[in-house]
C-alpha cells in the first residue's frame, strides 16, 4: 500500500506527476477492482483538492484543472455518477483552457514561431489534454479541433532554408543536454510518438478530422526513415539537431534504455497503434516485433529503475496494453519474466510519486496481480490505449 505520508512535501499538491493527486488515482483504481474501499478514496481525492484548482493557461494532464478532472472521472470507471458538480465545473474550465490554448497556437503560427514542449506535448500539453479529452470526452467539439492543430503540427515547415517538421522546438530537450538551434524529440512523451498515440488512438476511436491519415502517414514515414538497426532489435534516436536532419545520420550512437517516455517501447507502441488504426498489417508486425526485443536481454538489463517514466513500471504498461492487441504471442509470453523484474524492484522507490515512484510502480503491479486491464484507464495519460 502507498504511503500517502511519502508524498513530497514540495510537489505541487495539484500534479498528477509527484503530488496525492496520483495516489488518489491509484486508490479509485483498488476500489474499483475490489480490492480497496471507496472511504480511503474519498478521503484522498479530498486532500488532492483541498486547494483552490488552478486553472491558468499553463495547466495541463499532469497539473491543475485537467490533473483533477482526470483523477474524479476515473471514479466513475463503475458506472456510479460520483463527484458530479466539481467534475461538470472543472469540464467547463478544460473546455476553456483548450479554446485558450488553440488560440495561442493560431498566434503562434501566424507570427511563425516554433511550438514548445509547453505547447503540445503529453505532460503541459496540447497532446496531454487531448489523451484527457478522448478518455472522458470523446464527442466534444473540443477534441476534434485539438486533432486539427495535432494535424498541423505534422506537416513540415521551412527555416532558413531548412525543412523542419512541424513539431520542431527551438530549445533544449534538456537544460543539461543543449541542442543548439532546437531539435525534433522522437518520444512518446515530448515528441512524435506522442501525437502519432493520440491521432491513432483517435482514429481507433472513431474520431476523425479531415488530414488525420495523411498526418498518421508523415509521422510513420518519419519513424521509418530514422529507425536504427542492431542485431538486438530496432531503436530510434531520442531527438534531431539541424546537423543531423542535415546528414541524414544520428549522433547517437547506439539505443538508450528501453523507457515509455524516449525508448523504443512508447515508439513501438506509437506504431503499433497506428498500424492497427491504418489496417496496415505489415507495420504492425515490425512495431510489435521492436517492442517484443525491448523485453529481452541486452535491451531490459538497461532498465535501472522501477518507475513508469523511466522504467520498469512504464516497459510492463506499455507490454501489457501492446500484447492485447498484437497479432502473434511473442509480447505476451515475455511478460511474466517482465513482471517478475518489476516485483522485485520496489526496493529501489524512495518516494511515492507517480512517474517515478511507488504510486506509478504499485498501478502497474495491480495488472500484474489481477492480470486485467486497469479499470479506471489511469494509462491513458500515458497514450498507450
């Protein structure tokens, strides 16, 4: 059981990402499979919001308005109508937050700047509201215009002289990781894995909006063209300076760990989705086949830590969900050795957060334990269903 005391004092008490907002969630899922009660939820879900909800513009899935909107209707996972006034007023402020934020995209655009991560990516994101939006809103009028904007973001550019991708950011992917002149991020969490998630996930959906297959399309050909081969399986560079769009090669010289956030498993599961909402079978069995090597030795030994973001917790989320879709066993019949590593490396959790901590590792374990689906779908803030 997560130790709500271990929650870090500092986190802001609003972020899905570090703060009882996480654990709340983790409560509504053991209630709603049985394995918990619905007091130690409501005690929960009332310290998560015990603060005023900050709705600014800045918010998104993993802070404020949308954090809280997508912990309270996961309470109603079991048919029951619970938190109904706040969960009608926070869906008013989120419908606003995504019109506000259109807009300032639509500004951007026209002065012909680059996005930001706080623009579009799954955390603070456009890409992050939209994950909420198709969970818990599909119908809106909201979704569909945040698909346009995801559309467009996929559609190439051109400065000074270069081609860049749409999605293209003129900052860091890092502070301590500098990319002079910007770069493309390739992740599931900041880049092109995630807005070919959601627009798959969309499609699968039955949410469409006029350019949705072209856009899949660019960002598969994208995935395509800088897949890097090993004889352990397929990987892709984290992110793109101007240097290496330039020649055609990545400075990386090798894969990184196998992570949902940057790793080939969020990349794999991108394109898996994709293929599937595409009806393009071929691809599919190449996406599965890339996560399916992230689960075998050398490729899982880099996994060092536990938590979702990073590691172990985050490598079984995605397995899990790719395996119900896949059309061979071989994902499946490597989760259980999976499932052993993540059982034993509760030890190396310090803290109870959700990206990186217990609160993350202890939701993955309730699939392993229950060998379901999560009830509640907690992992669609992570755009792997």
């Amino acid at each position: 059981m997560t130790d709500t005391n271990e929650v870090d004092s500092d986190a802001d008490w609003q972020s899905l990402a570090t703060s009882m907002v996480g654990v709340a969630v983790l409560a509504i899922e053991r209630a709603s499979n049985g394995t918990s009660d619905w007091t130690a939820v409501h005690h929960l879900v009332r310290r998560a919001a015990s603060s005023p909800v900050d709705a600014g513009r800045h918010t998104g899935l993993y802070y404020g308005a949308p954090a809280i909107l997508f912990m309270l209707n996961a309470a109603t996972s079991d048919g029951r109508d619970r938190y109904t006034t706040a969960r009608q007023n926070l869906t008013h402020h989120v419908r606003r937050l995504v019109r506000e934020r259109l807009t300032a995209t639509d500004e951007r655009l026209r002065h012909g700047r680059h996005a930001t991560f706080a623009e579009y990516d799954l955390f603070s994101g456009l890409i992050g509201i939209g994950a909420l939006l198709l969970r818990d809103l599909p119908d809106s009028d909201e979704l569909s215009d945040l698909l346009r904007h995801v559309v467009r973001l996929t559609e190439p550019r051109s400065d000074d002289g270069q081609q860049l991708p749409g999605w293209w950011v003129d900052h860091d992917p890092d502070p301590l990781l500098p990319t002079p002149g910007g770069h493309a991020n390739l992740g599931m969490a900041h880049g092109a894995a995630g807005l070919l998630s959601l627009l798959a996930l969309a499609t699968r959906a039955d949410r469409q909006v006029d350019g949705q297959t072209e856009a899949t399309e660019r960002l598969c050909a994208w995935f395509d063209r800088w897949r890097q081969e090993t004889p352990h399986g397929p990987w892709w560079p984290q992110w793109l300076t101007r240097d290496e769009l330039l020649t055609g090669r990545p400075i990386q010289k090798g894969p990184g760990r196998p992570s949902w956030c940057y790793g080939a498993p969020g990349i794999a599961r991108a394109l898996q989705l994709a293929a599937i909402a595409t009806h393009h079978t071929a691809r599919q069995v190449a996406a599965e086949a890339a996560l399916a090597a992230c689960l075998r030795s050398p490729q899982v030994d880099r996994l060092t830590e536990p938590g979702i973001c990073h590691g172990l917790a985050g490598l079984h989320a995605t397995a899990h969900r790719a395996a119900t879709d896949a059309r061979t066993p071989d994902i499946a019949t490597q989760l259980p050795a999976l499932a052993e590593r993540l059982t034993h490396s509760e030890p190396g959790l310090n803290h109870a957060g959700f990206l990186t901590g217990r609160t993350g590792w202890s939701l993955a374990m309730q699939t392993v334990h229950l060998s379901t689906q999560p009830r509640t779908k907690w992992d669609a803030c992570l755009l792997i269903t």
